[in-house]
C-alpha cells in the first residue's frame, strides 16, 4: 500500500522526521520504563533494609529484654515507652515487641497491646532476621523482624518495625517530574537532531520522494546495463562501486563480476598498468588512448561531489585498426606514385632506346628492371612460407625502397608456413617494420634487417635499423599507450604500436623486448611460444 493511501506525506524528507521522532519519543519512553521498575525495586529493598536496621538497633538494647521479662502487656510499661520513643525517633510506622507467645508488648495503637501479632513471627522467634514487604493491621508496610535476645543468650521475644510503604511510593512519584524532564530534555535533543539530519538527507536527495529515489534507481540500472560505452565508478579511495555490462567487456572482466569487484580498489581489478592510472586520475586529460588486453579504449573521467570519478570507456580498436590501415594504404598509394613515376621514366628511357635503334640495349634494360622485382619476391617467398607474411614483406620492401631505405631478410631467416595465429603476427611484423623505416629514413646508411625463424614451436621476430637507437633508460617505456616521438598521424593517435606489439606478444605467453643494434640503431625482439603447430 502506497503512502498515499495511507495518508502519509510522500516527501522522503518528511517521512523520515516523522520516523525518527516516533523512534525517539519510543526510546524515551521505553528507557523511563527500565528505570523505573529497577527503581521502585530499589525503593522497596532500601526500606526493607531500613526497617531491618531499626529493628536491629532496639533488639540490641539490653534493657528492652530485661523489661520484657519484667513487665506486663499493658500501655504504661516501660517496653511500650521504649518502643514509642524509637519509633519518633526515626520516623518508622511501627515499632512492636512481641514474646514468645506472639503477643504484642508494644505497638502504636495502645488498644493492641496484648493481642496476637497479624502476621507469622515464628522466623524471628525461631532466630532468623526477616526482611518482607506484607499487608497488616497497620497496612501494607516494608518490614524487618529481628529476635530479640536476653543476657544469658535465650530468646525473649522478637522486635518488628514497618515503614509505610506509601512513603515508598511518594519518593518513587517524586521520582517521576525529574525523570520526564530528562526524558523530554533527551526527547527534544533527539528531534533536533533528527531535524538537521531530515535538512541534510533533504539536500542529498534533492526533496525527491521514495517512489522517484527508486524510479530513478530502477532507470539508472536499466541505462548503465543497456547503453554500448563502458561506465566505471569509483568512491574517494579508489575503490570500485559500479561496473556496467559494457565495462566488464571492454577491461577483460568476467560478465557477472560487476557485484564481486565492487568495494575492491581499482588496482587489483585491473592489476595496474596505463588503464588503471588513467580511470583512477593518475594520469589526467580528455579522450585519454590506453590499451587494455586486445583492445583500444578511449578514457574520460569525471570527479563527483564526493571525491569519488565515473569514467566512461569507448572501444575504438576498429576504428584505430581501420585509421592503421588508412596509413598504410595511404603508404602504399605514395610508394605506388612514386613507382608510377619510376616507371614512367623506365618507358621513357626505354622509347628513347628504341627510337635510338638500340635494340640490344632495350632488352638489357627492361631484363635487369624485370629481374630486380623478381629477385626481391623469390627471396621473401624463398624464406618465409607463410603467404601473409611473405605478401607484407614484399610490400614493405616496395615501400622501402621508395624511401631510399634497404628492407633485406637476415641469411637466420627461416619461417615454415604453419603459422597458429598469422594476423597476429602481421600486426606485430608491420607495426616494426614500419617504426624501423621511420628511424632509419635519413640516416647516414639507411638499412632495416628483418629476422624470421622457429625454433621448434617457437617463433622469433627481430628487426633492426640503423636509426638513432633507443637509449637503455627509456626501453621500456617506450611500449606504454601514448608514447611517441611522432607527430599525430591521420586518424589523430600515436604511441599505439609498439604497446599494441607488447600486448599481443604477452596474450600468446611471449615477450616484446628492445635492445640496441651492433650498428648502434635499434633492435627489437618479439619471442612467441607456441606460435607453430
């Protein structure tokens, strides 16, 4: 039943004032119950022990014993003046003596003298000090009876003192105005408290209702588990609150562990690296570029009132594969103008030769242009089995020798075609190769080196250039997402490849490595168990 039909405010802010007062005036209530019934059981013991110590007290006169031996039961005996004098003294109801026989030698009403006692003495008569709260002819009292003893030892009679026990109900009354002012003093602090924290939760919850708190709940889950981008949220420590569907997808989780990894700190979900420093802030900026396993991920993070971020991730590993191949395919259309050019100027050379009636020449000329690009192809194909990679080597020497750059397999090259993952390694082979041609473009003797080989199931991958060379300092981190010493390429990111190299390497259980050429440029090495079949 909604709180409409009952009658309740539907403001949240309001529901919970009203809640914390009921639960204060409750507490207030129930905590003035647990103090006043220990309280009047303290009263009542308090008198027993009360009436007891009189009773002790005139029990341990000895001339009361000695008068009760000695005298009657009548008003003027000196046991009912001991007795009277006792009881104004200390403000008892009663004081009475009895004998041994139950009769009473003294008592407040002078016309009770000699008659039996109303209640059973034979516990004091028999030795035994007695505390009790008991109806009598006096009322209900709070008593204490005590034997009374004679010189020679023997018990004489016994001695019993009552206090009334409604000024035991007058001080536990009395008690009652001080304990409801502190209990209303307590009420009022709880409101006022209840009041400023109603004000806060009022502010943080923006004065919405209980029904819009859990609608807008209900559409957020709905939105973060339907939306194509990856949403990750993070408290002010850096631990995990909320991972949508797509996050889980794109960082590598498991699909069902957005409940397990909330509460954990964000670097032992990911286990480190550029991705976590770029989510946890570490590393600051819009559209930031990480790789995390296979893919590319766009970043951006954004601070909550909190302390805490929501970052939102982009895969974008299609889009940069597709921008990769757009400048590779824009390479090989420059390369192929530049051949277009070459060759025009091959036909020129050879028309002249022709018109010339150097005929001889002519043949020359076009078997040397024929064998040059024949040669090139025999030697990849000769050594490299498998078609991709062979097809990309042939290309990249084109490419290479348009720049003026050597392209030339190692005499170690040897791959058979039994390639388990050929893309994977045409990745890794053209990212190297293509940062090679680049640092060795320019370069006093231009040279890049590639090396090819198995080694039982093994494949090693080297590339060397005769660039400027990688400095031991900056080795690894030249495979961090964002390094580069380029500028922007077409589709806008550089500093991807050699991370790219390094991630793929590692997905097979191998290693991207970079070390230094004995020519002084560059060298790197990429080992990839279990490559061959």
């Amino acid at each position: 039943m909604s709180a409409r039909r009952l009658g309740l405010p539907r403001r949240a802010v309001t529901q919970i004032l009203l809640t914390q007062l009921a639960i204060a005036a409750g507490v207030a209530v129930l905590a003035m119950g647990l103090f006043l019934a220990p309280l009047s059981a303290q009263l009542d013991d308090q008198a027993m022990r009360r009436a007891l110590a009189i009773a002790q007290s005139a029990a341990a006169d000895p001339s009361l014993a000695a008068d009760l031996l000695d005298s009657g039961a009548s008003r003027d005996s000196p046991v009912q003046s001991s007795a009277e004098r006792i009881r104004r003294a200390t403000g008892a109801e009663y004081v009475v003596v009895l004998d041994l026989d139950g009769i009473r030698r003294s008592h407040p009403s002078a016309d009770r003298i000699g008659l039996p006692v109303s209640t059973d003495p034979s516990d004091a008569l028999a030795g035994r000090e007695v505390m009790e709260i008991d109806d009598g002819t006096l009322g209900r009292s709070a008593r204490g009876k005590v034997p009374l003893v004679a010189a020679d030892g023997e018990i004489v009679g016994a001695v019993s003192v009552g206090i009334a026990y409604d000024s035991v109900r007058d001080r536990l009354l009395g008690a009652i105005p001080g304990l409801l002012a502190y209990a209303g003093g307590a009420l009022a602090a709880g409101a006022l408290a209840a009041y400023l924290l109603s004000r806060r939760i009022q502010r943080q919850t923006r004065d919405l209702a209980f029904s819009d708190i859990s609608g807008l709940l209900a559409e957020r889950e709905a939105m973060l588990h339907s939306i194509r981008e990856g949403v990750i949220a993070l408290d002010r420590e850096g631990r995990v609150r909320l991972v949508n569907d797509e996050a889980a997808r794109l960082l590598g989780l498991a699909p069902d562990s957005a409940g397990t990894v909330a509460g954990r700190p964000l670097d032992d979900v990911l286990g480190g690296g550029r991705t976590a420093d770029v989510l946890a802030g570490r590393v600051t900026g819009r559209d930031l570029v990480t790789v995390q396993g296979p893919r590319v991920l766009v970043a951006n993070r954004m601070p909550t009132e909190d302390g805490g971020a929501v970052a939102t991730l982009r895969d974008r590993t299609e889009l940069e594969r597709l921008g990769r191949e757009l400048d590779s395919t824009r390479g090989l259309i420059d390369a192929l103008r530049a051949q277009d050019h070459e060759h025009a100027n091959r036909l020129h050379t050879l028309l002249g030769l022709l018109e010339l009636g150097l005929h001889e020449e002519a043949v020359e000329f076009v078997t040397e242009v024929a064998d040059v690009h024949r040669t090139t192809a025999e030697q990849v194909t000769e050594k490299v089995h498998d078609p991709l990679l062979a097809a990309l080597l042939v290309g990249k020497a084109a490419v290479a020798a348009e720049r003026g750059v050597p392209l030339r397999l190692a005499e170690t090259t040897l791959l058979p075609d039994r390639l388990v993952d050929p893309g994977g390694l045409v990745t890794i082979m053209g990212n190297l190769v293509d940062n090679a041609l680049d640092a060795a473009a320019g370069s006093a003797a231009p040279l890049v080196e590639v090396e090819l080989r198995a080694e039982g199931r093994t494949a090693v991958l080297r590339v060397r250039d005769s660039g400027p060379g990688v400095p031991a300092t900056r080795r690894e981190e030249i495979f961090t997402e964002g390094w580069s010493t380029k500028q922007p390429s077409a589709h806008g990111e550089r500093g991807l490849g050699l991370a790219l190299v390094r991630r793929l390497a590692e997905r097979q259980g191998g290693s991207a490595r970079a070390g230094g050429a004995a020519d002084g440029g560059a060298e790197f090495s990429v080992v990839l168990p279990e490559a061959l079949r």
